[in-house]
C-alpha cells in the first residue's frame, strides 16, 4: 500500500505546473508571480518564455537580449528596468509599470500592454506591430524608429500602414 501511494505522489509531482520559489534562478515557463526580486540585478540574456512575472518587482533591472515571449508581466513593477533588444513578442503586460524602462529594438509585436504606465520609456526602433496600447500612459516616450503598423493606440483606434515613429491613423 506505500508503493502506491508513494507511485500517485511520484506521478502527481510530474502532472503539476512548474512552479519556482521567488529565489530560485529564472527558467522557461515557471510561476514567479507575486515575488520581489533585487532591484538593480544583471539578468542579461535570460531565457524565461511563457513564464508568469505577473505582480513582480524587478526595479532597474536589465533584461537586455533576453527571451521572455508568451509571458505574462502584468501589473509588474519595472520601472528604470532596461529590455534592448529583448524578445517580448505576445507578452501580457497589462497595467504595469514600466516609467522610464528602455525597449530600443526590442520585438513587442502583439503584445499587450494596456493601460501600462510607459511614461519616457524609450521604444526606438522597437517593433510594436500589432501591439495593444489602449489606455496605456504614454507621457514623453520615445516612438524613433519604432513600427507601429496595426498597433492599437491609447484611443483605441489602429495605427495605419505608414506608422513608423509614430502612430499615423
């Protein structure tokens, strides 16, 4: 009867999601949600898609090249945190904050980031395509470069063919 149920346990531990204690090191598709972690850390080039960061705190963090697709960060506290060329592609980033965070070149493209604070964030060159921004706080950003065809601007209306650098309707 212990083998069995020693059998169930062993197979249930297989059967549930991953799950990481907040000081655990990042890793692809874990649930770090709610957890705050060192402000200022190096996390350059970390590979962390379809991970859950949603209610985190990673102040002035660098995320530079790191792949974080199909992640939620949303209600995250990230601000003077640094993504340059980060790959965000369809992330869930809604109503968190990210004042002051640098995206250069970074591929947000279908993410979803309403009714984030982006207040001077910097998305030069960044893709944006297809990327939700309804609502989103967007005080002083910087659009350089950045391609926001079919991006889905703070009023809620599509941003047309020609918006690069900004939002043509």
């Amino acid at each position: 009867m212990r083998k069995v149920i020693l059998l169930i346990a062993l197979l249930f531990s297989f059967l549930t999601p991953a799950n990481s204690a907040c000081d655990d090191p990042i890793a692809d598709g874990v649930d770090y949600s709610k957890c705050r972690f060192s402000d200022g850390q190096d996390l350059q080039g970390s590979y962390l898609p379809n991970s859950n960061l949603s209610f985190t705190s990673f102040i002035q963090v660098n995320f530079d090249k790191s792949i974080m697709m199909n992640s939620n960060l949303s209600f995250g506290t990230f601000p003077e945190s640094t993504f340059y060329r980060a790959n965000l592609y369809e992330s869930v980033m809604i109503g968190a904050n990210f004042e002051k965070t640098n995206f250069t070149g970074a591929n947000l493209t279908n993410a979803d980031l309403m009714g984030s604070t982006l207040i001077e964030a910097n998305f030069q060159n960044a893709n944006l395509m297809g990327a939700n921004l309804i609502s989103a706080n967007l005080i002083n950003a910087n659009f350089e470069g950045a391609n926001l065809i079919g991006a889905n601007w703070t009023d809620g209306e599509k941003c047309g063919t020609q918006s690069i650098g900004e939002c043509k309707k």
